[in-house]
C-alpha cells in the first residue's frame, strides 16, 4: 500500500500536467469557437508552467528566499539543499506575464475576427470566407 | 510541499480545466478559467514557488480574466460548444 | 475534426506518459535539474549581490539579458494590439450623446455641432447604464492602498517574493479597476492613451539604458558592478542597486501595457465607454 501511494505521489504531477496539456491540445484543435480555443491554449501553457515548476521542487526544502540575510552579512553558510530550485521559477514567472501580453493580442485578433464576420465560431467563418 | 494537498488541488485542476471548455456560455468559461488559475496559484504556493504564485494570483486570476470578460463583451457569449 | 483532435491528443498524451517514466520522481533533491547550476545561485547569490531573494536576483542580474527580451515582448504585445484595433476598423459615431450629471436629461448632438457649454455635462454610449454609488465610492477608497501596495511590491521584491512584474501588473490593475468601476473615459482622462504609449517605451528604455550604461562605463551590457562609481557603493551594493532600477523599469513597462491592452480589447479600439 505504501509503495503504491509513493508511486503514485512520484508521478502525480507530471500525470496531471500530461493531463493539462492534452486537454489543451484537444482544445486548441476541436472546439469550434475562437475565444474556447484561446482558452485551451492557456491551459495548454499552464500545463508547461506546472511541469517547470514541478521539476524545481525539492524534498524537505523552503522557498527560495534566503532566511535571516536582512542583517547584512551575519549570516552563515548557505546550503543548496534547503532552498527550492529558484531556476525554473525565473523562468516561468516571465512566461507568465509574457503570456498575459499575447493572450490580448489572441483577444485582440478574436475581436477583429468578430468585427469582420459578426460570429465567432470558425465553421460559420469558413462558410462565410468560401462564399465570397 | 505537503502532498496530500497537492494531489486533491491538482485533481480539482483538472476538474476545472474540463469545465471551463465544456460551459456553454463564454462569460461562464471566462469566470471558471479565472477560477483555474486561482487553483494553479494555490498549487504553486503548496509547491514553493512563492513568486510564481504571486505572478500568477495577479496576473492569471486578475487581469487576464479581465481581459476575457473584456473581449466577450466585445464579442458574443453565444458558443455551441 | 473532434476525432482527429482526439487521436492527436491521446497520442501525445500516450507519448508523454512514456516519457515520463524517465523524469526524476517528484521533489527529488538529486534530480539533473537541482544540481548543476541552481546550487550555485543558491549559494552565492547572497555573497555576490546581497539580495535574499534568489529569485529577483537571477531575474534581473544573471539572467537579465533574457527579462530585457521578455520586456520587449510585453511592449510589443502591446503595440501589435493597438495596431490591430486602434488603427483601422468602421467609424461609425455620426452623433453623440451628452448626459447632464444633476438632471439626467440627455442631449443629442449631431456630427460637427457644438459641445455644450457646461461642465456638468458626460458623454455617454448608447448602452449607457446608471452607475452605482456604493461601487464607486468603495473602488475610490480602495485604488490608492492597491497602489500603495503595488509600489511596495516593486521596491520590497529584494526581500521578499514580488518584483517589477508582479508590481507592474497591480498597479496596472487599479487603473483597470477605476475603469471598470466608473466608465473608460474617466481612466483615459488620467491615464491617455498617449501616456500609455510612451511610458511602456520608457519602460523597456530604462532596462535597456541601464545596461547601455554598463557598457560605457567599461563593462559587459547589464553587468550592474559597473555602476558603483555612479552610485558611489561598492561593487556588491552596486549590483543590488542596479537590480532596482531595472525592476523599476520592468514595472512601468508592464503597468502601462496592461493598462494599454484593456483599454483596447474592453472598448474595441473604439475608446467609447467600455466594459
């Protein structure tokens, strides 16, 4: 029982995040609305962040912010061990604002999309373009 | 890093994820993906990743819900999937 | 087209489940990830630029070239949306309406005709909605504390989580805030559009000027020890110094795009009323 429960802790994350990202592939190709498919793209991205962020995790360790360091430098030696892997938080703490900027410009085009045909959903669009 | 939270907030995730690309009403999916990232900001505060977290409680459950709710105002709530 | 996106989903799925099996398991302190470079900053980071949290440090210092192209990316989202909305579109508007604040009576005014001559008068859009009063008073009182926080989170990033990007996106948030609780115009008579436009560029110009100035003061681009003569610290201090004005620069680039964006989207490029 025990080796089954610390199997399944092992792999939880990356089962879930496998998960995710297919449901934002799926989403990404067969939903029929433009603003769903810009939804399945974040939790397709989300997906990714989740995966990074799950691979900086360490057993036992705090977050990365190192612990009475205000008093300048009466501090001692500094253990790698007992910090979370900061790395792949920098990373995608920066995917995650840049991903807000480009979802406004996915927005943005949807909006346009609207504008140009007076429907969201891609079917009436492309029966509307074969038509012309 | 406390994993028996950790496994129930990464099945709600998923949970949420499904619903809000089932709803049908884009209004509903926008507020559920609002509830989405709320979950992951949950999720990667569980895991340690405080400025991750903090990113994501101000950007993802904050101005991109906006930004969704934004654009369907703009738009239609209409949607038949 | 469900099925085709079905069997492509389930095979990634498939593929990537397979995969899994050779990832490192879950929060494994030996994981290839956890060992060749993050110690190093773990370690060192406080010794090389006195800042406690890792996390900003490796942001804005050892991997500052890339948070410059992140930057830029933000301030580019911004233009290709204001591009794709602002410039081209129908122009409708042949009259417009006026609302005068103290007797609610609405004036219609044709294209070319004069404003009227009082202050008390509001333009308003055809899907005008009365507002309500608890909404804007309490979003009137709480707009400066969101600010005021939003500041401390830019200035506080060295010591605890937050920086330029969280800090940005907040105060970013309570422009947007004002203007959803009141209407878009009222945030626009505050913040105009041509504001937006030049302060998300001054933004990504401060980043990119600060490591402009490390290199004419002899050193590599962002490397931050250069400024110490200019700031008159040592070269450590220095570095914590420069990692400030670069979140400063972060956060202003950031604040202005999003407010740049929602503005946009919320009123599709038509600045009327908005949400």
């Amino acid at each position: 029982m025990a080796d089954i429960v610390s199997t399944v802790v092992a792999n939880y994350n990356y089962w879930i995040y496998i998960t995710l990202m297919m449901i934002g592939l799926y989403a990404i190709i067969a939903k029929n609305n433009l603003v769903k498919k810009i939804v399945g793209m974040n939790i397709f991205q989300t997906a990714i962040i989740l995966f990074y962020v799950s691979i900086g995790v360490k057993k036992g360790a705090t977050i990365p912010i190192l612990e009475h360091a205000h008093g300048g430098h009466g501090y001692g030696v500094v253990h790698a061990a007992e910090y979370a892997n900061p790395l792949p938080h920098v990373l995608m703490l920066t995917a995650i604002v840049v991903g807000v900027a480009t979802l406004g410009v996915a927005l943005a085009l949807a909006i346009r999309v609207y504008n140009e045909y007076n429907t969201l959903e891609e079917d009436e669009i492309l029966a509307q373009i074969r038509e012309e | 890093m406390v994993w028996p939270i950790d496994l129930a907030v990464l099945t709600l995730v998923v949970m949420v994820a499904i619903g809000s690309l089932m709803v049908k009403d884009l209004l509903g999916a926008a507020i559920l993906f609002g509830a989405y990232s709320f979950m992951m900001c949950l999720l990667w505060t569980v895991m340690g990743a405080v400025d991750v977290a903090f990113t994501e409680a101000s950007v993802g459950a904050g101005v991109s819900t906006v930004f969704f709710v934004g654009a369907v105002f703009r738009t239609s709530r209409r949607t038949r999937d | 087209m469900k099925i085709i996106g079905l069997i492509v989903a389930v095979l990634t799925g498939g593929l990537l489940v397979y995969a899994a099996e050779d990832f490192p398991a879950w929060s494994d302190p030996a994981s290839p990830a956890s060992t060749y470079l993050s110690p190093h900053f773990i370690e060192k980071t406080i010794e090389e630029t006195s800042v406690p949290n890792i996390v900003t440090a490796v942001l804005a210092d050892y991997r500052g070239f890339d948070t410059m192209f992140e930057t830029t990316v933000i301030f580019s989202a911004g233009v290709a949306v204001f591009l794709l909305l602002r410039t081209s579109g129908p122009k409708t508007q042949q009259t417009r309406l006026y609302r005068h604040q103290l007797t609610g009576v609405t004036l219609r005014i044709k294209e070319g005709a004069d404003l009227p001559p009082s202050d008390n008068f509001e333009r308003i859009d055809r899907f005008w909605t009365p507002h309500d009063l608890i909404i804007k008073t309490v979003c009137r009182l709480l707009i400066p504390f969101i600010q005021l926080f939003g500041l401390y989170v830019i200035a506080h990033g060295h010591h605890s989580p937050g920086g330029g990007f969280q800090g940005g996106v907040i105060l970013g948030a309570s422009i947007i805030l004002l203007a959803i609780s009141h209407d878009l115009r009222t945030a626009v008579k505050r913040v105009a559009e041509k504001m937006d436009a030049v302060l998300c560029a001054i933004g990504v110009l401060i980043y990119a000027g600060t490591g402009a100035l490390c290199l004419l003061l002899g050193l590599n681009f962002l490397d931050y020890k250069a400024l110490a003569p200019v700031l008159h610290v040592d070269s450590i201090m220095a570095r914590s110094h420069g990692i400030l004005i670069v979140e400063i620069g972060v956060g202003i680039a950031v604040m202005f795009t999003m407010i740049w964006i929602y503005n946009n989207v919320s009123s599709g490029g038509k600045y009327n009323q908005g949400l």
